[in-house]
C-alpha cells in the first residue's frame, strides 16, 4: 500500500471514530475531540457496506427481523457463534424456507466451552466447514474468550475491524446479562480488541455500548426518536459518574452526578433533535431503543 493510502485509510478510521466540536465562542476557543456513535453503521445496509464488522451470536434466542439478519450477517467481516449461541443460530435457520437457509453463510469461528452445544449440532456446523475453537478457560465467559479469538483471528488475517456486535438478549438471567457488561468492560480495560474497534450488544430492538469518560456525539436516527415508544437510558455502571451535562434528550442532565440510591437516568427518550450530545466524567452504559431491528 503506499503512503497516501496508509493515510487515507488513517483519516478514514479517526472520522468513523471521532468529530471535532468547537465551541459556540469563535475560532480562538478550545478545539474539543469527541466520540461519535451511528448506528445507522449497524442498522442501514446502506452504511454499513463500507464498515468492516463482525457478529457474534450468544445464547440466547434471536428476535430481530429476518430481513435485518439476513443482510446484517451475510455482509458482515467475520461471523462467530458461541457455544449454545450456535445452537440458537441452527435453530433460527431451521425456521427459514430451505432456499433462504442455503443463501446464509457458514460462521467463521464457532467458539466456547462447549457446555451448552449438543454434539449433533457442533458435527454439523463442523462439517460445513466452520473452525471450531474449544475455548475451556472458566476465568472468562464464552463471550469475553469469543472476543480474544476475534482479535487473534484479525491480527492473523489483517483485518482492521471497526465494529463488533454481540447478538443476544436483555431478559432471562440477571447473572448473565451483567457478565455482558462486563465483557464491555473488560474488552477496554484488557484491550481484548483494537482500541479503534468499538463493541456494542444488540437485544431484541435495543442497542448497548459504554461512553468512556470525556464528550460524546451520538446520530438518532428518524425511525427512532420519532416512534411512540422511543427510549434510551444513561447507567452508571461500577462506580458513580460525577457530572453528566446532555443535550438532545427530553430529560437533560446539567453537569448532575448518576449514582445508584440517588439518580440514574434511566426510561428517559429524546427532545427530536438528531443528535444527542453526552460529557461524561466516568464511564457510562448507553442504551436506546432501535425499531427497525424488529421491523418496525
């Protein structure tokens, strides 16, 4: 590659990743680097044609749209089942018609303990072609393992990933559910991924992430701050965030703390602005609702 196309690719990986936000009173005030967030790089084939992502599918069954899938999983980088998650995979397709079901690619890895997978289901997916890696470390969850295996399958196959999307859902066990969020943690604090690559957990017509300390721009898509029923939320997850100041949702925080046994900011939704605006002095769970997964 030559030079100006190590930049190029450069510049296009710091504009997925960040926008630079000048402040109301000209020119001479501080320029300020903030985190910007589309999930239209997720939900719209039409963007995410040119993002490099993957998915991995947990344990759990899969709700959203067939027609969302479909496109979402042939098009991505890299496909991973993780253990029982493979059998909720088979399971999904077997409730496809059978020409649909031939037109789905096979997953990349198919990982985990393997506690949670019927020996027919693995032999199948073994025969197909998928490489399987046993992943028997009881330290770490299957996803957290499914993660380290992504970056290793990366780094051997030059992938520069941008995003990471875990597939699962936010019901069934409390235990489980927070074990997820601290695979986002531990995936920032371990650098289990790229530190340009961001992760985010997709349930049912929901979309989670972690905001790290500093500022913020999250794009709202219109399906999504104009349905009846829109929500997000801003949890304060292991310790508490001493000043939280937002713009764009109907429930603003100005430079508030979110702690648990006082505020957290949860069941609010957004003012219809396209962009919601979030500083954060400690880090945050983000979570909002997305309609389109469902099809609606």
């Amino acid at each position: 590659m030559t030079t100006n196309g190590v930049i190029n690719n450069a510049v296009k990986t710091l504009n997925n990743i960040f926008c630079i936000q000048q402040h109301g009173c000209g020119t001479s005030c501080k320029i300020v680097k903030c985190w910007k967030w589309d999930i239209a790089q997720i939900t719209s084939p039409q963007t995410r044609r040119y993002i490099k992502y993957a998915v991995l599918i947990l344990n759990r069954p899969i709700l959203q749209s067939n027609e969302f899938i479909k496109d979402f999983w042939n098009n991505a980088t890299v496909r991973i089942t993780i253990d029982g998650g493979t059998k909720q995979w088979d399971r999904y397709l077997s409730n496809m018609p059978e020409g649909s079901q031939k037109a789905m690619k096979i997953p990349d890895l198919v990982t985990g303990d393997f506690d949670s997978i019927t020996e027919d289901v693995m032999q199948k997916y073994k025969k197909k072609g998928c490489k399987i890696v046993h992943t028997p470390d009881q330290n770490h969850t299957d996803f957290t393992k499914a993660l380290m295996e992504l970056h290793k399958y990366c780094q051997e196959n030059k992938i520069q990933m941008d995003n990471v999307i875990a597939i699962g859902q936010s019901s069934g066990r409390l235990d489980q559910i927070l074990g997820n969020i601290q695979t986002l943690f531990l995936a920032k604090e371990k650098q289990l991924l790229n530190p340009n690559t961001k992760l985010f957990l997709m349930s049912d017509d929901a979309i989670s992430w972690l905001l790290q300390p500093g500022d913020h721009v999250v794009s709202i898509p219109d399906d999504t701050r104009k349905h009846k029923r829109a929500w997000c939320s801003l949890i304060p997850i292991g310790e508490t965030c001493q000043s939280v100041t937002s713009s764009g949702l109907k429930w603003n925080l100005n430079d508030q703390p979110l702690k648990y046994g006082e505020i957290v900011s949860t069941s609010n939704t957004f003012d219809g602005s396209e962009k919601v605006m979030i500083k954060c002095s400690n880090t945050l769970l983000w979570s909002m609702r997305v309609p389109c997964l469902l099809g609606q």
